[in-house]
C-alpha cells in the first residue's frame, strides 16, 4: 500500500503537509541561525517539497509543490502550525 494512501486513510490532509513544513523550516532556522541563509532554506523546502509531492501522488487532489515557498514561513514565529 502507499504511503499517501495510508496517510489519507488516517485523515491526512495537504494542510498537514504545509504544516510539517513550516515547522521544519521553523525549526531548522531556530537550530541553524545565521547558517539558516536563503539558499540553505530554498534547498530544504526543494527536499521536502519533493518527498511531500511523491508522498501525497496517490491522493486524489494532492496540489503540492513550489506555491508552498512562502518567504514568511522562515521568521514565522510558531504560532501557526
């Protein structure tokens, strides 16, 4: 069975896709700091991008990809996911 598969089976959702990213890249610019530069942000949204996208393919509607590059998600502040 695929893994999107079962991830909708148990109710996920592209908004929990979204979620699990911003707070990656929250995460990673807490940890990384000044080493957090855009280049080294865009590369791990391209990662998560790609494995969200391959994860999801089997859902119907699925629509992840570079829409998902917003430059706020970097300083949010954790409040919203």
């Amino acid at each position: 069975m695929a893994l999107g598969s079962r991830h909708a089976a148990h109710g996920v959702g592209e908004h929990d896709y979204l979620s699990a990213r911003r707070a990656l890249l929250w995460t990673l610019e807490r940890v990384l700091g000044s080493a957090f530069t855009p280049e080294v942000r865009e590369s791990w949204a391209t990662v998560y991008d790609l494995l969200a996208g391959h994860t999801q393919e089997p859902v119907p509607g699925a629509r992840f990809g570079s829409r998902y590059l917003e430059p706020s998600v970097a300083t949010c502040t954790g409040g919203d996911h």
